[in-house]
C-alpha cells in the first residue's frame, strides 16, 4: 500500500512539473514546434534505444499535380533533421512507410472512400535493416514510382510497385500520402503524427 501511495504520488508531481515546463515554454519559446520539441525530450530522457521521427521534419511531394491516365507518377517522401543523426529503415522500404490514397471532396476526405491503405506486410526478425546517416543539407528522400491506369467500368488503378495498388471508381480529386513506421517505436508515439499527405487530381 505505501509502495502504491509513493508511486501515485511520484506520477502526479511528475505530471504537474511537465505541465509548469510546457506553459513555461509556450510563454518563451520562439515556435510551438521548438516547445514541443523541448517536451518531447523531456518526457523521454534516452531517445537511443528507440526509432523516432517525431523531431524530424517530414514531408511528401508529387511530381506534378495532375494526372491523366497512362501516366507515370513519381513520390517523394523525405526525412529533414534539424541535426545530423542516424535514422533506421527496413531495406524493403514499403515495411518502413505505408502508402495510402483516398478519394477527396473539395479539401475534405471521402469518408465513403474506406479503402484507402495498401496492404501491409509485418516486418520478421530477420529482415535487413539499414542505417542512414542524414544531415539538414542530406535529408533521406524515399522515391515511389507508378503509373495510373483505366480499369474497367472507367475506373481508375493506381500502381505504386511494392508500395501498393489502389483502385478507385471515378476520376477526381484524390489525398496520396503515407506515414513511416519506426523499427523500435517509442510506445507514447502514434503513426498519425508521421502520416504526411497531398492532394492530386486526375482527369
């Protein structure tokens, strides 16, 4: 029971020293990004043992912005640190970043489009890994290439390799993005805040 009590205790005093950094740091701290930076580090003291993207900037672009099908497409998906640093892939790039493409309306996402990630094949013990040295003037850029079909009933395929195959029932405007997948993620991270997308159309 005191064991109990003093962990409790110890969990809350943590709690509000986190909470007084933060608002302290909101107050000084010349970015929001810069602040959340600085809680994120402390809330995790040794970053060593686990693969994190968090404090890098991430990013993904399309060769051009709209498409008509038989064309080829070309994605790149970059890492940018703010500091040179290591970071660590799968040498089967697709079991480090998942594709995904989802019918658009205007700004917003088809919520009638469900079907939206390329399937995903979990990563064993023995696959490669590699590690990659990058800088802020070497950011690591992960190019996927494709090609956009006509499938039947006017349908529209898109074929993105080991990355995935997309099939979506009309022409128009689509969200193509993907999110990295950390080899040893941190367990307080979420995939969502690596997930970067932009919008293209095709005609």
């Amino acid at each position: 029971m005191k064991k109990l009590l003093i962990i409790t205790i110890s969990s809350f005093l943590i709690s509000q020293v986190v909470i007084i950094v933060f608002k302290t740091c909101i107050f000084l701290a010349p970015s929001p990004k810069s602040c959340t930076k600085l809680l994120y580090n402390l809330l995790i003291v040794d970053q060593s043992d686990f693969d994190v993207f968090f404090p890098h900037t991430l990013t993904i672009r399309a060769d051009k912005a709209e498409y008509q099908a038989g064309d080829d497409t070309t994605l790149v998906a970059t890492i940018l640190p703010e500091e040179t640093t290591t970071i660590r892939l799968y040498q089967d790039r697709s079991k480090s970043f998942r594709l995904f493409l989802r019918a658009s309306i205007g700004n917003e996402a088809d919520f009638e489009d469900n079907d939206f990630y390329a399937p995903y094949q979990l990563p064993s013990s023995t696959d490669p890994i590699e590690t990659i040295k990058i800088s802020p003037s070497a950011p690591y850029e992960l190019t996927i290439k494709g090609r956009v079909l006509r499938g039947e009933s006017n349908s529209l395929i898109f074929e993105f390799n080991e990355f995935g195959t997309f099939v979506k029932s009309r022409e128009g405007s689509f969200f193509v993005g993907g999110y990295w997948r950390p080899i040893n993620p941190h367990p307080s991270d979420s995939l969502e805040d690596t997930a970067r997308s932009i919008a293209i159309s095709v005609q």
